[in-house]
C-alpha cells in the first residue's frame, strides 16, 4: 500500500464513514475542516482528499468499525509505515496479533505477522512488542537477520 492506495481507500469510505456516525454532510465537512461541496465530490467518486485529508478523516474515527475492517486495529501504525517506507519505533507491547494478523514466521523469540487487511508486515519480540514494521517483506527478512545476530551475541 502506498499513499495513493491509501488514500482512494479513505475516499471509498468516507460515505459510509459519514453514515455510520449518523452525521449530515454538513457536520462531517465541518469536521473535517472542507466544504460540504468538497465533501460531495469526493463521495461522488468525483474528487479526492489529499494526503493529510486522507489521515485526518482515520486519525478522527480511529474507533469507526468502517475505518477498523479497512485499516486494522492501528491505523497509525499504517500511516507511518506508508510515510516513513520503513517504520521504527519503541512501541508498546501488543496482543500479539490475535485479532488482525497471519504468522509468517516465528524464529528465535521473533515472530513476522501480515496485517489480514492492509498486508503490511510486522516484527514481533519474545514479549509482543513492535520492533519494525514495512510493506517490504524484504526489508522486514532483512531486518529479522540484523535482530537475531543482535540476540546471538
């Protein structure tokens, strides 16, 4: 997924994003800080939000169930996964992805899980915290052999 994807996908969704928090096209405008007319375009098919229009509109109804069965439990951890390429950060322990992911492959105390939904990949430590995750499985292996070599010595 790239920020184009991403972002026809928030397009797709907005309507029934819009629909599901019982708002009128002009309290979701409001919202979101557009024009109603802005609005029924983009619902139209007919224009699209931006990049951080795009973000704004999962970042405000992160809770959506909509936002939820297109993006995963975290879809900050999506965005900065698309903005950074290949994201890194000290993140807190996780469920340990009983709810949106695949195990590809467990190793050494790491587990590499894909996201059901969005297909992003991600490390898990011994403990279910994040070491990294990217769209780019090859730098997710990569990344893996650097964290065993690490635990290995």
């Amino acid at each position: 997924m790239n920020k184009q994807d991403f972002i026809h996908k928030v397009n797709e969704k907005v309507k029934l994003i819009r629909v599901e928090q019982d708002f009128s096209q002009d309290k979701m405008a409001e919202i979101l800080g557009i024009s109603k007319k802005t609005l029924v375009e983009i619902e139209k098919g007919r224009s699209s939000f931006t990049w951080s229009g795009a973000i704004c509109v999962v970042t405000l109804f992160e809770h959506s169930e909509i936002v939820r069965m297109t993006f995963g439990e975290d879809v900050k951890e999506i965005i900065k996964t698309i903005a950074f390429t290949n994201y890194q950060a000290d993140y807190p322990t996780t469920l340990g992805g009983k709810v949106w992911w695949r195990l590809v492959s467990e190793t050494n105390g790491f587990k590499i899980q894909q996201n059901i939904l969005s297909q992003h990949y991600r490390i898990l430590d011994s403990k279910d915290r994040r070491i990294c995750s990217s769209y780019d499985f090859e730098y997710i292996k990569k990344r893996l052999t650097e964290l065993e070599k690490i635990k290995l010595n």
